[in-house]
C-alpha cells in the first residue's frame, strides 16, 4: 500500500493495496514480519505487502483489477501452463487458466473460482476487464473479462462473463490466432485488438459482439 506521503488519489492507493494483496510474493529473502505474520521484501519503497493467496499454487504472470458496479474490487491472474487441484471444485485437477479473487479487504484476499484453459498446453497469462455500462447495449451491473489462449489447437481469444465471481460463464471465442498474447479492449466501438507475438510490429483488430 502507498504510504499518505507518497502522493496519488485515494482510488489509486486502494488499487495498489489490491493488487499488492493478491500478488504480492517476496521476491528474495524476507527481512521482517509484521504483527499478521506477513513478510517484507527489502525491495519495497512507499509500498508495503498487506496480505497474500497462494493462486492454487499456479504460476501467475499479469494481474489486473477492477471495481465492480456493487463497489467490490476483483484481481484476475492470468497463469502460466501447468496444472494444479482446484480446492474450490474439491480438489479436482485444473490445466492453469486465469484466477479470480476478491480484494475489496486487502489484508483478506478470497479466491473465487478459477476458469481454467480448454487444452492442455494452453496458457492463458492475459487478463483485461471491462464493464458492462461501457459497452453498446451492455448490462449496468455486468463485467466480461477477455483473456487470450496462447498455444495448442484452441488459439486465440475468449470472452467471459464474470458479473458473478463464483460462477463465470463463457460468452464468445475466437480460435485460430497464432501465437496470441497481448490484448486490450476498446469498448465503444467494441473491438479486440490483440497482437499475434511472431509479428510484433503488426496488429490485429478483430471485431466482435460481447455485450451482455
């Protein structure tokens, strides 16, 4: 978390606290704990770790927040491949796909639910968000995540409504994009704009029809 000295706005310490929370793994030894038992890396500066999940133990790689309509701020962890047990599904195996928790209370970071890859060997690193309110004809209350699936026969991009944390549910794919990683939305008009990584200098926009 930003200490009151360091400058920037209210939303931008609670933001940092929240991705802080969820994300935040010492890198190194730890050189103290505080009174929750939470270690410190030395590398911090005007920031300190407020709390800590595990993400199932999968290896994460770009985290992102957002404030949901209800006020509650939700972290997504796209992973890296593998494969862990998902004590959220009573232990049932899971290939590493993009986690969701709950960061509203920074010191209490809850996992809620984990939408894993759809083939074995896919990784899904990439996590971007956006409201429903900010999409042609969206719902005011929903929230759709889109997140790539690089490798294996399902390259390419999903989109998934996340309104409810608990219980995300598929609502559009596009497959057979090679070597998918990097995407952005751009909500109004509603495109996908990704970029395929053995031609970095090139983008492709893909139009697609994601309201909720």
């Amino acid at each position: 978390m930003l200490t009151p000295g360091s400058g920037g706005s209210p939303a931008k310490h609670a933001l940092s606290a929240a991705v802080l929370s969820a994300f935040a793994i010492a890198a190194g030894s730890a050189i103290a704990d505080d009174h929750r038992g939470i270690s410190q890396s030395g590398e911090q500066k005007d920031m300190r770790r407020v709390g800590h999940v595990d993400l199932q133990g999968r290896p994460a790689y770009q985290p992102n927040v957002i404030v949901y309509p209800d006020g509650r701020t939700i972290a997504f962890a796209g992973t890296h491949g593998g494969s862990k047990p998902n004590p959220l599904k009573g232990g049932v195996v899971e290939q590493n796909g993009t986690m969701i928790i709950d960061v509203t209370n920074p010191e209490r970071p809850v996992e809620k639910s984990h939408i894993p890859v759809p083939v074995a060997g896919s990784q899904a690193q990439m996590a971007r968000m956006c409201l429903g309110s900010d999409l042609p004809g969206g719902r005011s209350d929903g929230v759709i995540l889109l997140r790539n699936i690089q490798g294996s026969s399902a390259s390419g991009y999903e989109i998934w409504d996340v309104t409810n944390v608990s219980d995300p549910r598929p609502v559009a794919a596009l497959r057979g994009i090679r070597s998918t990683h990097k995407d952005w939305w751009n909500a109004r008009p509603v495109l996908l704009i990704c970029r395929e990584q053995e031609h970095s200098s090139a983008l492709a926009h893909k139009p697609v029809d994601a309201r909720l």
